[in-house]
C-alpha cells in the first residue's frame, strides 16, 4: 500500500503525510496520456476536415497551373480555423479516452479506496484544459483572422482574373456581352486546345480567332493568350467580305480582363478581435451589419471557455468509480448529450443574437451553468447513475444485440 499511495503523489511516511505536491506521479502521467491523446486526435480530423474543404479548390490550382506544394499551401490557410473548432471535441474525446482506461484498469476504484480526492485526478485533465484553451484563445485573437485574410486576399486575386474563367472546356465564357471563348481541351500541362475566340468590342469590327491550340502567358508586359496554327477572320463595318488572315503564333492580349489589386473588404470573421472591440465609427461592415459584429465577439470570447467546461463535464460523468461496463457506457452516452446541447445553445446564442441581443448571453449562462453543475457533482464524488428505466432500455437492448450476435 505505500508504494501504492507514493504512485499516487501522497507521502506514505514522515511529517508530510496526508500533503500532495501540485502535481505528483499520477498526475504528470494523466496530463501527458491526454495531451498525446489530445494531439492524436487533433491532427488526425484536422486532417480529415482540411481535406474534405481542399478538395473543393483544386480545380481552381489546377486551371492556375500551380504546383502541389502551393496548392497545399493555400489550402492549409483553413487549418487554424479548423483546429480552433475541432480542438474542444478533440480534448474531451482525450478525457473520455483516458478516463475510460483508467476505469478498466482499476485505478479510479483503487485511488477512491485510498481515500485520494476526486480534485486529484481533475488536476491534471484542467491543466491540459488551460493548455487548449490558451491554444484556442490565440487562434481565435489573431491567427485564425490572420490566415482567413490571406486567404481571402489570395482568393480574390485569383477569382479576379478573367483567365480563370476562360480555362474551362466545353463551356462558352461571355465576358461583358461582347467577348466570347470556347476551348475544347485543356492538358495537365496547361496547353490548350481547340480554341475559338469571337470579338465583338470594337462596333466598326467583328473578329473571330480559330486556333488549334494556345497557351497562357503572363509576363511583365501583361497577360496575353499566345494563340498557334490557326486564323483571324475580320469584318470591317459596312463591308460584306471579311479578311481572313493565317498566322503560325499570334498573342491575344488579356490584360484589360485582369484587375489588379483590389480593395478587399473582410467579414467578421476575419476581423482581428481588436477590431470587433473597438471598430471604426466609418467601418461600413459595422454600419450594415452590427449585430455580426456583435455575435461574433461573444463568440470570440466564449470559444476558449468550451475546453474547460468540456473537461469537467467529461470527469464529472466519467470520473467516479463504476463497477458494472452498463454504467460507464451510459455514463459516456450521457457525457456526449451533454457536450452535444452545449455546444448547440452556443451556436444558436451566437446566431439569434444577431438580431437579438440578449440571446448571447445564453452561452455564458450555459457555459457557467455546465461547469458549477459539474464541480458539484465531482465534489459529490458519485458517479451519475442512469434513471432505472433507462437502465432496464438499455439492458434489453445489450441483450437483443448479444443473441444478434450470437446467431
């Protein structure tokens, strides 16, 4: 029993028995198991979620003819946002893992009949809280808005560019009613091919390109479309016939379809917490849309505040000894409702208060609720035991999937 209770960061001999230090063995070990497991799980859906989102841009790098490499470094511009939303389930899904196996091992019953305190094992689990929430608390201040205008500058540069519509084929692309392109093929390479280009700008002449191929060209002179082996056909106006003109290379300047940079004008989100603090009386983004400014700050505010509350409703349900598997299963079924109706009050606060004000403090009122119901229930040091028709559902079910199983 003494090494036992030295394992568990109490003094077994001497005048500092009964004393724990900050954080003893068991602690620093509970605090590396769920940041690793922590880290696991953050990279792993980050991951999953950057995908699914990148995926959608990569015919518009392609039609630029960008490499893979910036491709993936645009596209990673997502992931500090990503990880600012996927960060409190990662965490609470590292609580509930470790927990979990600290139950089936045994330890949590071992710990609660050595008299250690349920303070004990939370120690650790809200220090890994703090660590997410200072994570998050600086992606939501400045990197997330960061990377959002990077990339939203980027985007608009791009989407800008007429050349990015012309690239399509099969599909004729009529810019300002009067110029219209047509390629049939466009190669990996960027070559295209198939290209017909008819021009009706200039009222005294109608022009018609056909070319079996061209490619894009930018260059400090301009952006220009370098047309190959192919033909002009020009109708002056007033005449009948046109000319009809052959050329081996002929470059089609572009560079009045191309912007250059653009006055770009972020949204809430990409506003920096300072600026949603204290806007700019002129901001017309503040004069059109106040209540977004307003909703958005709260939930700047409130988001660091979700890896704590998760924390403690996670110990609180998963944290005291359990004997029977029934038990821990609803326990962890009752810990994802719970998680699962806080986070939605917090998403609906954040959406009706928009036009109403008072609905935002709906999320501090949940967030604060959550986390005193928890501490209570922990300071109880009882496990939350499911209601008796709950349990005699769930034992029926368990037992129709066993003979499921079982045939």
């Amino acid at each position: 029993m003494e090494a036992q209770c030295v394992f568990w960061g109490r003094t077994a001999v001497g005048p500092d028995w009964g004393k724990l230090s900050p954080m003893g063995s068991i602690g620093r070990y509970v605090f590396r198991t769920t940041m690793a497991a922590f880290t696991i799980t953050l990279v792993t859906l980050t991951v999953v979620m950057w995908f699914t989102q990148a995926i959608r841009e990569f015919d518009l790098i392609t039609s630029q003819r960008q490499t893979l490499l910036v491709f993936v470094g645009i596209t990673g511009l997502l992931i500090p946002l990503l990880v600012m939303m996927i960060a409190p389930i990662s965490l609470v899904l590292a609580t509930a893992h470790i927990l979990n196996k600290l139950s089936s091992d045994s330890e949590i019953i071992v710990m609660n009949a050595a008299g250690v305190s349920p303070w004990r094992l939370l120690r650790p689990l809200l220090a890994a809280g703090l660590m997410v929430s200072l994570l998050v608390a600086a992606i939501a201040v400045y990197v997330s808005p960061w990377s959002l205008r990077e990339l939203r500058d980027w985007a608009t540069e791009v989407r800008a560019d007429i050349l990015t519509n012309i690239v399509q084929p099969g599909r004729f692309t009529t810019i300002g009613g009067n110029l219209t392109f047509h390629i049939a093929d466009r190669r990996p390479n960027g070559l295209l091919e198939g290209i017909f280009l008819d021009d009706r700008r200039d009222p005294n002449e109608h022009s018609t390109y056909l070319a079996e191929r061209g490619e894009i060209v930018k260059n400090d002179s301009g952006s220009f479309l370098v047309l190959e082996k192919g033909s002009v056909q020009r109708i002056e106006g007033g005449q009948r016939d046109p000319r009809i003109v052959t050329f081996d290379r002929y470059p089609f300047d572009l560079s009045k379809f191309t912007t250059g940079p653009r006055s770009v004008t972020y949204n809430t989100r990409e506003k920096y917490l300072w600026e949603l603090i204290w806007p700019a009386a002129d901001d017309p983004l503040l004069i059109a849309q106040a209540g977004e400014f307003r909703s958005e700050m709260h939930d700047r505010f409130a988001t660091p505040l979700y890896p704590i509350a998760f924390v403690i409703l996670a110990y609180a349900f998963l944290g005291p000894p359990q004997t029977t598997r029934q038990s821990r299963t609803l326990s962890l079924l009752g810990l994802i409702g719970a998680v699962s109706v806080l986070r939605l009050v917090g998403f609906l606060s954040v959406i009706v208060g928009v036009h109403n004000p008072s609905a935002i403090a709906l999320q501090y009122v949940a967030l604060g609720g959550s986390m005193a119901a928890g501490l209570w229930l922990i300071s109880r040091g009882q496990a939350i035991e499911p209601a008796a028709a709950v349990s005699r559902i769930a034992a029926a079910i368990g037992e129709r999937l066993a003979k499921a199983t079982a045939s």
